[in-house]
C-alpha cells in the first residue's frame, strides 16, 4: 500500500510541476512589463518575451505586411477586379442620390458638425483666404509672369491700322452724338444759359446793360445750341477729334498695361489693382449666399448626369489608384506605418488579443504539461525502487 502512494504522490508532485512550469513559461512572454533590478543588475527573463521584443516584432511584422501581405502588384489585382468596381460604383451612387436629395441647406450641413460661431469664423477665414490667394494670384500675373508689361496692343485681336481708323470713326461719331444729347437735355439747356449770362455779365458796361435788355435769353440759348450742333456737324471739326483721339490711341497701344494703369489711377499699378480686387469681391457676401443654397435645389439638376457618370467615375478612379498604387505604397511607407503602431499597441493589448486567439491552445499546453510531469513521475517511481533494489 505504501508503495502504491509513493507512486501517486510521485505522479501529482510531477503532474503540478510540469503544469507550473508551462503555465510559468506561457505567463513569462508577456511578464513582466518591466525590467527588474536587484542590487544594481538586471534580473534574468526581465522584461518578458514580448515586451523586450516589441520592436523587433513591429519591425518583422511591418516588413511581413509591407512585403508579402498588401504588397502593390496584390491591391492592384484587387482593384481591377469587376466586384471592387461594381462595389464602388454602388457606393457613388449612393452617395449621388443621398447627397442630391437633402432638404438642408449647406450652412445647416455644416452646424452639424460646428457651433455657429465657429461657422460664422470658417466664414472669415475662408474669405480672408481667398482674399489673400486673389492678390497672391493679381501679383504673380502681373509681376512674376510678366502680364503688366505686355503692351496694350498685344493684347487687341488683330488689331491693324485699318482697325484703328474704324476705331477713331467710331470714337467721333459716338463722342458727338453724346455731346448732342447732353446739349439738347435739361443739363445741357442749363449749362448753355449759365454761358450766356456769364457772357452777358463780362461785357460790363453800357453796351452789356443794353444787350441785357433787348436780347431774349430763349433765343439766344437757341441760337447757341443751333450754332454749336452746326459746329458739331462740321468736318473741321470731325477731323480734330478724329486726330485728337487716334494720337491717343497711338498713344495708348505703345504703353505697357503697368504704365497705362498708373496713367489712369495715378498710383501704382500693382497696388492699385489688387484694392480695386478687393473692393469688387465681396467674399464674405458670397460665401453667406452659399451657406443659404439648399443641396437638394442646388444638386437635383445634375442628379441623373450625376449616376449616368458614376460608372465612368468608378472604371477612372480604379485604374488611377492602379496604375498608381506601387508609388502611393512606397509613398505611406507601410512597413513603417505598422512598426509604429505596434510600436504604440498596448502590451496588456497584445496579451488580450493572443489569449482571446490561443486560449485554448495554451490551457492544452498547460495540461499537456500536467501529463507529461505525471508520465515522468510514473517512471521515476518504477525506475528509482529498482535502483535500490
């Protein structure tokens, strides 16, 4: 009966010490967290297996994914296959008829996301934004691509001295026409009153008192009006202005637009015309009529073009991600990417995941070194008696 317990108890001491020592050493990959020091020195098996490693094992796994996972020529057969397009095309679709049909306006769609105030500040920056890239753009146009100094007469579409002269006739005819309408208006019958009576008033004397008093003022305004519109008619005159305005215009086609601007504004060209921009684009008023456009008023026109296109859309984004995706791979750095987020990954993490996946299969290696400890056990009693024997 003795010998029967020394075999038992033989059995179970190396039953719990082989289940010990396995669930020892499977606690051991992940424990400890640390190092732990005594009198100076670094404990032996600290940190675990997986902590101490954790940067090699980001590193190979990075390199595993990047190499023979998700490698390029991989994502580039998935994406010209017809499920991923029929997929995305689906998707295009979806996204077409739900944005095409929301009854809220964009300044609504966007304070779901914001506060008013800091709409009404996406305001304010947007517009200052675009203010800035307007006069960025007027000063790279005119200044860096040289626009203002292109002369006035490179930029008229074929202009010629033939185009010129119609030009001037039609700057004579237009200017006197105008001149006679403002001269038979109410302004113009003013102007030519107040004419006469200074006239009457410089001749002075006895002479200017007396014309006063026979001359009808009507008449004389008349008189005037008829003279001057006779004048008008005239070819000497026709002819001055005609000269007047092509020596203007000669003027003007030889002179760069810089020069010219600053004729006119009497200011510098580039300054002058970046705040003259400014005052003509009210961003701050457009972006407030945008924000009360509604999507579905704004969208619903151009829905069936829209999911006409989506197909096309789809066949061209597929093969640009494609034809692309070699160099947008090396451009995220994916091994990298995966380090470092391994790098990152909690440890009590890790430990959760791999005991949620081999859970079972460590408790098997446990137990399976509760038996091999008892097997060992059982030979070490039959074997130690005959020893002694």
């Amino acid at each position: 009966m003795s010998y029967f317990w020394f075999i038992l108890v033989n059995i179970m001491v190396a039953g719990f010490v082989g289940g010990v020592t396995n669930h020892l050493a499977i606690k051991m990959l992940f424990h400890p967290r640390h190092e732990w020091r005594l009198f100076g020195r670094r404990v032996p098996f600290t940190p675990g297996l997986i902590p101490k490693r954790k940067g090699e094992i980001g590193g190979s796994l990075g390199k595993v994914v990047g190499d023979y996972l998700v490698t390029a020529r991989g994502l580039s057969q998935m994406l010209q296959r017809a499920e991923t397009k029929d997929r995305l095309e689906q998707t295009l679709r979806r996204i077409v008829t739900d944005w095409t049909s929301r009854e809220i306006t964009v300044r609504e769609l966007i304070l779901r996301w914001v506060t008013p105030e800091k709409a009404d500040d996406m305001v304010l920056q947007l517009a200052g934004w675009l203010r800035e890239r307007t006069g960025r753009g007027i000063e790279w146009l005119w200044r860096d691509k040289g626009f203002g100094d292109v002369k006035l007469a490179a930029l008229l579409p074929d202009w010629s001295e033939e185009k010129r002269e119609r030009f001037v006739d039609w700057g004579v005819e237009q200017l006197i026409d105008e001149i006679k309408k403002e001269m038979m208006s109410p302004n113009g019958d003013r102007m030519l009153r107040q004419m006469t009576n200074q006239f009457m008033g410089q001749t002075g004397g006895f002479l200017g008192a007396l014309a006063g008093m026979f001359m009808d003022e009507a008449k004389t305004v008349e008189k005037i009006r008829t003279a001057l519109l006779e004048q008008l008619d005239s070819v000497n005159v026709r002819l001055a202005i005609g000269n007047f305005i092509r020596k203007k215009v000669q003027q003007f086609e030889g002179m760069s637009l810089s020069i010219l601007l600053e004729s006119i504004a009497k200011e510098e060209s580039l300054p002058y015309l970046k705040e003259q921009a400014q005052l003509m684009l009210h961003f701050e008023e457009w972006l407030h009529k945008l924000g009360e456009v509604r999507l579905d008023e704004a969208l619903a026109r151009y829905r069936d073009t829209l999911l006409d296109y989506t197909p096309q859309a789809a066949d061209r984004a597929l093969t640009l991600l494609a034809n692309n995706v070699e160099r947008i791979m090396q451009g995220i750095e994916l091994p990298k990417i995966v380090e470092e987020q391994v790098a990152q990954f909690p440890i009590e993490w890790v430990e959760e995941i791999i005991l949620s996946v081999s859970g079972k299969e460590f408790r098997a290696i446990t137990w399976l070194g509760v038996l091999l400890g008892g097997i060992i056990g059982l030979i070490q009693s039959l074997v130690v008696p005959w020893f002694y024997s």
